[in-house]
C-alpha cells in the first residue's frame, strides 16, 4: 500500500500569508511516530516559516515556531487541524497580524 492522500490544501489567510496542509495516510508509522499519518502543516508570514507541524522519520511528531522546536503528541489528524488552527490563531494575535 502506498501512501494516500488526505488532505492537501493551500489556503490565503492574507495578502501577506497562507497555510498550507498536507496529510497522507500511510501503510507503517514514520518512526519514531506510532500512528499511520504522515503530515506537514505550516503557516508562512512575509515568506518565512513561523509556525509548522510535521512529523519525519528519525524526530516523530514535533512543532516549530520561530524560535523552537518541540515535541507534539499527536492524537488524531481532526486534533492536529484544531491545534495548528489555535497556534495560527494565536501567533495572529500576539503579533497584531490579521
């Protein structure tokens, strides 16, 4: 079974910013993650990164903001959505960005 795609969306937020999603279901866990989804999400403002949540082979399930990198315990990819949308949400705030 090869990887299938879930979710694959690029969404303008402004005309400065988009978020773009990308889910895949796939037939093993990318180690060390232990669940079947393979996923990068990432919110870019003035074309830099500021926020992403990814997991890859080797680092499992972790977010990045401008400054950190930490681990994300991940719990269905419907909890991932909503928490990505908290932290774009959030970062729009504490930033004054719309």
């Amino acid at each position: 079974m090869e990887a299938h795609p879930l979710i694959r969306r690029r969404v303008a937020i402004a005309a400065d910013a988009f978020v773009e999603v990308m889910i895949w279901q796939v037939p093993a866990p990318v180690i060390p993650s232990t669940h079947l989804f393979k996923y990068r999400l990432a919110y870019v403002v003035d074309d830099r990164c500021v926020l992403r949540y990814d997991n890859e082979r080797g680092k499992g399930d972790h977010r990045h903001t401008e400054t950190t990198e930490e681990p994300y315990v991940f719990l269905t990819p419907d909890r991932l959505m909503s928490d990505f949308d908290a932290d774009v949400a959030r970062w729009n705030h504490e930033n004054r960005h719309p």
